[in-house]
C-alpha cells in the first residue's frame, strides 16, 4: 500500500460510471489543474542482506522511511538520509511480534500502521516504536479480520483495512472505531453511465472483488481499492460510493499481470506496483496512464518481484524490491503548480447560473444540461470575486430565461429576476452532443439592464476536458470583470520546474485586454529581497545560468498598457538540478601489486565519463586523480599494502557531473598476513614439528622457514613449504641435536611473490637422550656364560637395552644383543674366557644413552683329568673299573666312556670314583676312559686309556659217545680243559626231523649220562654243553645218536621207555639239571 496522500487537491468527480470488467476505464471529470508528469527520477536505495521477503515500504511527512520485512518480523525505520533510525518487533521461534506482516502505513504524526495477517490486527506504533493501539480481531464482524492485507491512513487520520479474508475493505475513524465498509458486488447503485456510445441512461453494476490486494486513499477522500485477481483497480467516493476502474490484464501502459501494491503521491498520482510486469506505474486521479518505471533486473529502476509501493513528500515514491532485496526511492518530476492570488472586487457579484438546456436528445439522454450547469456553480463558487445565488430560489424563473427559436431574450424578465434575486448578473446557456463532441452556448446576462454582456460558445471533444474548459471560461469571465476597476489580475498557475542550470516558468494567461506583458521577479528566499530579472509577452519563460542545484523562489506581475503592475502572484520555489544523484557505486576492488584498481557496474544511461578523485586518508582533502571513460580506475605508485580513499564523479552528455560517490577504500594487494597460530612442538626426537593456521588469503603459495639457535638470530631458511589441500598446514624440521633449543620464525608468500611479516619466534626444545645405564654387573665364575644386570632407567620412554662386549677393556666394543629387560646372559663362551662389558639405552624415539661404566668377568674353567684308573679283566660278562678322586670340590659326577672298533660310549656315570661296565660279551677286550663334569657341566679332558677282557666262555665237551644200552641210552664225552667247569648239560632231539627241538634232558657233573627216558624204536640224537662255575656255558658239542630197540621191555614205565630198578626198587629219577 500504502500510503497516505501527500499532495494537491483534485475535485470530486460528480459523475462516474462502472463497467462489467476492468478492461476500460469510464473517468470522472478532471483535477482543477491538469496532472502531468515530467519523469521518475531514481534517488537511492536501502538495502540489507537479512532482508530476504520485503512486503512494504511507506515514507511519513518528514521524508523517514519504513520498511517491513516478513523474513526477519520487523519493521525498520529510517531517517530521509537513510540512517537507521529504530526496528520494530522481535523474531522468536514459539512467537513473533509480527508472525507473518502484510503492510505498513503512516499518518501525519509520524506513527506506523502495520498490518499482520496471522494476527488480524492493525498494530499502531508511535515514533518510538511503541505500540499504542491495536486494531481489530479475528473474525468477520465489523472492525475483524480475516486476512488484512492493505493498509492506508487519510489526513483526517482514518484508516483503511484491506480485508482478504472477508472480501472488503474496512473504515476506521482516528480511534480505531468502525465507521464503514466497501463491500465486493454485485450490487446496483443509482450512478449515472456516461457512456461513449448513445443509449439509455442505466445503472452501473458494482465491482466484484475475487482478490483484494491493497488500499489507497487520494485526493478528496478517493478510495482505491487494488484486486489482483481482476487486475484492477477500483475507485470510490469517501460516501463508499463506486466512481470508476482501470487497469486490466496485460504487459502494456495501463495493464497489469500481478498488481502487488497501490499508493496515492504528489498531485494525486496513483503508483501500483506489478510483481509479474517487474514495475511500477503512474496515473492521474482518474486512472489515465502517465509513465511507468521498472524491467527484470537488478539495475537502477529495475526490480524483482516489487511488492508495496508507498508515497511521500516532495514526490518520493519507494518501492520494496523484494527479490533484490532493497527498498528504491524515487521522485516524481512533478511541475510545481501554485494558484496565485486574485484581485479582489470590492463586492462579490451576485451571479445567478440556470440549468442548462438539452438541445438534442444525445445531450439529454447524457444529461449534459444539469451536469455543465453544476460546473459552473462549482467554478463560480471557488471564485473570490463570486457569489453564486442558490438554484432553488431561481427554479420557478428557468423557463421564461431561455431564448426562443429567434435567440431573442426577453430584456424585462431579466430585469424582474434581478430584482426579485438581488443578482448582478445570470449565466444561461444550451447544450448540445455532436459526433462525440459537447459544443455548449453560453449567454452572460446584465440583469440591470437585461442585455446579454458576454456571449461565448464552448466546444469540448472530450469529456475529460469539459471541466477545464468550463473553469476556464469562469476565470475569463472574471478577468473581464476585474478590468474594468482594476489592474490587471496577478498572473495565475504559475508553474516552476527545476532544469539543467536553468530554471523554467509558465503560467495562464491573464484575461485582461489591454495586457501588455508579464515581469518575472527572482529571490533566493520566499520572503526576498526580489529582483527583476526578466520580461515577457508569453505565458513562459527560461531563467538560463544558473548554478547547479540553486534554491531560488519566484514571483511575476502582469503589466497593463496603461503601465498599471498587478500584484506579485505567490511565491513558487524551484531548485535547479543538482549535480546528479550518484546513487550506490557498487564497487568491485581488483588486487593489484603496487597500484590501486578498482571497477563499478554502470546501469545508467547518459554517462559518457568518470573523475576520480582522491585523499590519504578517510574525510581528507580530496584531489583529482584522473579521468576514465570506462567504470573503472587504475593508479600506480602505491606501497604494498597502501590504501588510499576514493570518490568517484560521474559526466553525461549534458556536461552535468553528478554528486561525488559515497567515500571507499582501494589500494594496493596488501602483503598476506603473517601466518596465524605459528607454533612449535617441543620434546621429540632430534625434530621440531611446526603448525600454523590457514591463510587468510586464497592465493598463499609458499611458506618459509626460518630458524636460528638464538633468538635474536641471525635466522637462516631451512624450508619451503606448499600448501597442502589434504593436510593442514605443518612442517617437521629434523636431523637436529638432542637436548637443544631452537627458535624459529614464518613467513607467507602470494602468488605474486608478496611476502607476510615474519612471525614472531617462537622456541623448541628437542628430547633429552637417555640417561647411561647405572649399576651393571657381570657374573663370573659362570660356565661359559656371563651374566649381567644392571639398574633400570628413570626414563619411561626406555624400548630396550644394547649389551656391548669387547675381548679387551679398551675395545673395539661390539653389540651382541638388545633386550627389553634390564638384564643379559651373554652364552657360548670358551672355559675360563674373559670378556668386558657395557651397555647403553635406547628410547622409543631411537634415541641411544651414553654407554655405562666397563664390567670384565671370566667363565669358569675346566675339571682336571681323572687320574690313576684301572681296571679289572676276567669278571664274567664285565669290567670293574676304579680311579682317584677329582681334586675339585664340586665335582658332580664322572662319565665312564666305553671305546671298541673305532666307536665311543658312554658305559655309565657314577658320582663316586668307581664303575663295573657289566653285560658286556663274554671274552672280549675293552677300552675305557674317564671324564669329570662339575656341577657348571663343565666336562673335564679324558683321563688316559685303560684296556680289560671279560672272562672268555668254557670251550664245547668233544668225543661225544651215545650208545644203547637196554633200555636206556648212555653217553660219554671229554671233559673241558676249563679248571672251573661246573657240570654239563645235555641236550635230546627224538625223532629224524633236523628241524625239531633240543630238550634239555639232563645236568651231570662227570663226563657221562644215562638216558633213561629215550623211547624204544625212536633214534635220538645228543649234543652236550659246559658250565663253568660262573655259569657260563659253552657252545654245544657235536651231536650223537643212538636207538633202544622196540622189542625188549620197557618195564612197567611208560610204552616205549626203558625202566631200569632203582636202588630202592622205584622208577628211576631223572638225571639232574644244571641252573642255567
């Protein structure tokens, strides 16, 4: 919306007509002065990032400017400069101040109406932002809401609610009580239709709303009520009453695609904004098309989906650009028309106007008698020098005032009426339609003498000009009254527009006859001193040279032929165009090393140039720098770094230059910024790890490393480093000393070789190496090994121990082991072998301790040779050994090895000096030998070879004998050599079968044996053995054999067994067996 008017005041329209749609537009009469409009002139902008869904913008009496915002709830206020001066609401996630603001409004006190559809309510601030009073309620009772989507407030202060929800537009007076409403139709109203065709007279139907967008209040009390669902805008009395429409669908002058926003400005002009058309339009009180501003983009006067429009004063207009996020701020070039005073008679005249004659039927079907007389009175009644006589008082008279066929006018009656009215003169005329054309006659009466004064004849083509035409005839026939007692008339309409340097004036001409010129005055304040500074026959004139943007004020007289002056007119102000409004510069910085570049968008048209201009510092003396024909601006000579301060002046091709921009900042590429956050990590091993934040700047190539051993330097590179897109920006400097501190130092290079300051140093210390192993210790003594441990080191760090041995306590030492523990068996020694130790440690970085204190010890020898062994031949099946104890207490045990064809074994160990070597072959020969082993295990030499035979086996008995004898089988042999034989075993085989068994039959003593036991008929065969008296038997001798005949008795033993009688008569004993 959304506005209040701020501006001239326009006469009511006293005829209107509707039509079905708002595809045309019917107008009432025309403003008291004609509306034109010269330009729209772009002035600023407001914008905010945070602004991401305007809905509004409206400007109060003073030129402040609010703007609402539905993405942040809130309502910000700023000054005419564009300052901020306050905001209004509060965004809260449960709740807002303002939950979803539709409009916004102001009155002439300053205060802000705004609308919310989610509250249905009006909320008025004041111009702290406080909320003073609320407006409204859900619902669809009078003064509710359902949807308020417009808002507007009339200088009386009563506002006006465009309702959505309820499909109407509500009236509220100054305390917010309901007073009217203007409903969506159909619905009949006793309005007469001017139509452009001939027809009847008829009713006008009344618009039906589908959906309400805006509301606007004009000049007079119009009401405009913007539908963006018929694309229209309707027009109504301040009764309520429909006047008229205009708009309708289209992308042309006067159509619209998505009307967002109305609001009444400066003379009456109506401005709506179009969200789908990207623009913004202007018409006259009475819908005519006057210009348009706007086109996709984000240029000056281009917009993206503007939403509300609002008006103030001095012609502002501002639009909320809401898909560019800005409010624009506009100003129409309106000519400045101010009504000079009149000369005034010294008594009114009385004047007397009757009603108009039809003279054909096109003129009465429209009306047109009553309605151009009631033009008149109206003209006549804004007149000083006119007193109009009430038309009640002069009905009965009409008729007997026109003229008849012959135009002859009867001078008598107009003499009575005079008399009877106390008028001074009558006004009567007739009216007729023609082709399209209103030609009215009028007849000026002296009612004294009853002669017609003044006859004139109007023609108007169309009917938006008859009023003008009909004010125009009233203001001569006042002029041709003031000549005759008067000078002439001060001139009238004088009308002032600010140009180039310039200055241009018009105004209407004076009525006057005997007129010879007007006199143009000129003051630098509306109270003067005034000067003359030029004349004129026209009714225009240029005041040229002007300086630019001059606040000058000017006054005319109007000159007779008689030389009388009339009086000065009033004063009208004009301001010569300024230099030109630069607007916002958005200007885009390009780095550049050692010089200062800069660029700007350009969407203004005209601009041919630029100068530059500059200062050192911010609000200093400013100097021109140069010139370009492009947007943009290039210097060198600056430092690295150097930043200086610029304006820019815009030139057109009218040699205009504009006001200098807004002060920016440009220079040269600064150097980048020393690396942030350089820090140095301490305590690892012979290396310092080096991290940094990230560049600020995008285009770091390089950092440098710097490093020193002091830190006051000197400080030499030890690297470079790139930036990395996976890791974050570090360094690791190694190959350093252990224990030592380091200082160190960064610096950032561009990619234009630009250097950062270096950073301050920052210090690290390296890891200490390890502490010498303490308190080792080697074991001697040990066989062929040599223990050693010491003490563990305090370090927690320790991963292990190297253990380093040496032949010789000066060295070379070698490294044998590494071990974890604080402990080594260094093993596989020599005998009574020397060694020297040490050892140092070794951190879990790799770091290696000094070496600890030097350790020797010895292995332990070997046990000496066993002496004095002998030993023992002749034992049966063994060898019986003995020898001298070892001098060495520690003796464990002796190893008795046995040696034979070459080959050794051990026969035995024993713990005391003496072994028997038993289950050896019987008459062999045997070599022993002898070893010590101490309990270390330590094996002594071999003692000295001894040889031993065991006791060799009885040779076999030979000569063996068998022969039958009876029944019993004897045998005899001879005897062994052997002295120790024993006795003899001897042994049977019965039967012819070689692979039979031997049985054992017998053991003797002697040389002979009796078998008894042999069976008769079967042949047996004997072997026989000896037995020595260590049981040792000797081989078998060579067999015999002999048979006892079956036929001879066997006694009473067993069949086939010989008996022979026993001593005592019983069955014979078997021959005894010898224990084997």
């Amino acid at each position: 919306m959304k506005n209040r008017l701020l501006g001239a005041g326009v006469g009511i329209a006293l005829l209107a007509a509707g039509c079905s749609t708002p595809q045309f537009h019917l107008l009432p009469g025309p403003p008291a002065y004609p509306v034109t409009l010269r330009g729209v002139v772009y002035q600023r902008e407001l914008s905010d990032p945070a602004w991401k869904s305007l809905v509004d913008a409206a400007a109060d009496a003073a030129g402040n400017i609010c703007v609402l915002d539905a993405s942040t709830h809130k309502a910000y206020l700023f000054d005419a400069e564009g300052r901020p001066i306050l905001s209004i609401g509060e965004k809260r996630f449960w709740s807002s101040t303002f939950p979803r603001p539709s409009a916004v409004a102001t009155d002439r006190a300053g205060r802000l109406y705004i609308s919310d559809s989610r509250n249905r309510s009006i909320c008025i601030h004041d111009q702290t932002g406080t909320l003073a009073a609320k407006i409204g309620g859900k619902g669809s009772a009078p003064g509710r809401f359902r949807d308020p989507v417009g808002v507007a407030v009339d200088d009386a202060g009563r506002v006006y609610a465009a309702d959505r929800g309820n499909n109407r537009v509500q009236r509220f007076d100054a305390d917010g009580t309901f007073i009217g409403q203007i409903v969506s139709g159909p619905k009949a109203v006793d309005k007469i239709d001017i139509s452009r065709t001939s027809g009847p007279i008829r009713f006008v139907a009344w618009p039906r709303f589908t959906r309400i967008e805006d509301v606007a209040v004009g000049v007079d009390g119009l009401i405009y009520v913007l539908d963006s669902g018929t694309r229209a805008v309707h027009a109504y009395t301040p009764q309520q009453a429909y006047l008229f429409s205009f708009g309708g669908r289209g992308k042309g002058p006067g159509r619209f695609e998505k009307p967002s926003g109305i609001a009444v400005g400066a003379m009456g002009i109506v401005c709506v904004s179009d969200e789908k058309n990207n623009a913004v339009q202007f018409f006259d009180p009475q819908g005519r098309f006057l210009a348009a501003v706007g086109g996709r983009g984000k240029g000056r006067g281009q917009f993206r989906e503007p939403q509300g429009v609002g008006t103030g004063p001095n012609g502002l207009v501002c639009v909320a650009d809401r898909g560019n996020r800005r409010v624009q701020i506009f100003s129409l070039a309106v000519p400045r028309v101010e009504e000079a005073p009149v000369a005034r008679l010294e008594k009114p005249l009385r004047i007397a106007v009757f009603d108009f004659k039809n003279n054909n039927p096109p003129a009465r079907e429209r009306g047109y008698g009553e309605t151009i007389s009631e033009m008149f009175i109206t003209a006549f009644a804004r007149r000083p020098n006119f007193e109009v006589v009430e038309r009640k008082q002069i009905r009965k008279l009409l008729d007997e005032l026109y003229f008849g066929q012959s135009g002859a006018v009867d001078e008598e009656t107009t003499k009575k009426l005079g008399r009877v009215l106390g008028v001074d003169v009558a006004l009567a005329g007739g009216v007729s339609f023609f082709g399209g054309a209103i030609e009215v006659d009028l007849r000026l009466l002296d009612v004294e003498t009853g002669k017609v004064i003044l006859p004139d004849a109007l023609k108007v083509v169309a009917e938006a000009r008859l009023r003008e035409a009909v004010e125009r005839e009233v203001r001569r026939i006042e002029g041709a009254y003031l000549i005759q007692f008067h000078a002439p008339a001060p001139p009238a309409g004088l009308a002032t527009t600010g140009g180039v340097r310039e200055a241009s004036l018009s105004w209407r001409p004076n009525a006057e006859p005997d007129l010879k010129g007007y006199r143009i005055h000129r003051a630098e304040a509306e109270g003067g001193p005034y000067a003359v500074v030029g004349e004129t026959e026209k009714t225009d004139w240029i005041d040229r040279g002007l300086a630019d943007g001059a606040a000058l004020f000017y006054r005319l007289t109007a000159v007779d032929t008689d030389g009388r002056e009339s009086p000065p007119c009033a004063a009208a102000p004009v301001r010569t165009r300024g230099r030109p409004a630069i607007g916002e510069l958005r200007v885009r910085r390009q780095t550049a090393v050692g010089a200062s570049s800069f660029s700007w968008a350009e969407e203004e048209e005209g601009v041919v140039g630029y100068a530059i201009y500059r200062a050192a510092s911010p609000g200093g003396e400013y100097v021109r720098a140069g010139e370009s024909r492009t947007p943009g601006f290039f210097e060198k000579g600056l430092a690295n770094g150097e930043t200086r301060y610029y304006r820019v002046v815009k030139r057109y091709r009218n040699g205009l230059e504009s006001e200098p921009s807004v002060e920016f900042a440009a220079g040269a590429k600064p150097p980048p910024s020393p690396p942030a956050g350089f820090c140095a990590q301490g305590g690892l091993a012979r290396r310092v790890r080096l991290e940094w934040g990230p560049p600020k700047e995008k285009d770091i190539r390089e950092y440098r490393i710097h490093r020193s051993g002091s830190e006051s330097g000197p400080y030499r590179e030890i690297a470079s480093v790139k930036p990395g897109w996976l890791t974050g920006p570090s360094h690791t400097d190694t190959g350093l000393e252990d224990d030592t501190a380091y200082y160190y130092t960064i610096e950032a290079i561009d990619a234009d070789k630009l250097s950062s300051a270096m950073t301050a140093p920052v210090k690290a210390v390296t890891k200490r190496a390890p502490s010498a192993p303490r308190g080792l210790a080697a074991e001697g003594g040990r066989a062929r090994r040599v223990p050693l441990v010491w003490d563990r080191n305090p370090e927690a760090d320790i991963a292990a121990y190297r253990v380093f041995v040496s032949e010789s306590g000066d060295g070379p030492f070698r490294q044998i082991a590494e071990t974890a523990p604080p402990s080594f068996v260094h093993a596989g020694l020599g005998d009574r072998t020397v060694r020297f130790y040490r050892v140092r440690a070794v951190d879990r970085d790799g770091l290696l301790s000094g070496f600890s204190e030097t350790v020797s010890a010895a292995t332990r020898p070997l046990p000496s040779r066993p002496q004095g062994l002998k030993a023992e031949s002749g034992l049966p099946r063994s060898v019986r050994l003995v020898w001298a104890p070892n001098p060495e207490p520690d003796i464990a045990r002796y190893t008795v090895r046995r040696l034979r064809r070459g080959a050794s074994s051990v026969a035995g160990e024993v713990r005391t000096p003496g072994y028997t070597d038993s289950g050896l072959e019987d008459g062999v020969p045997y070599r022993y030998e002898v070893c010590a082993v101490d309990v270390e295990g330590l094996v002594s030499p071999p003692s000295e070879q001894v040889e031993a035979a065991t006791k060799p086996r009885p040779s076999a008995p030979v000569n063996l004998n068998a022969e039958a004898r009876g029944d019993l089988i004897a045998l005899s042999w001879t005897p062994s050599p052997e002295p120790d034989i024993a006795g003899y075993e001897i042994y049977r085989r019965s039967g012819w079968n070689p692979l039979a068994g031997e049985e054992k039959v017998g053991r003797v003593s002697g040389t002979s044996f009796e078998d008894r036991t042999a069976a008769a008929g079967t042949s047996c065969t004997y072997r026989v053995s000896a037995i020595d008296a260590a049981g040792l038997v000797s081989d078998r001798s060579d067999a015999a054999s002999a048979t006892i005949r079956s036929d001879e008795g066997s006694g009473w033993g067993l069949p086939g067994v010989p008996w022979e009688r026993g001593a005592r008569g019983d069955a014979p004993e078997p021959a005894p067996v010898p224990a084997e």
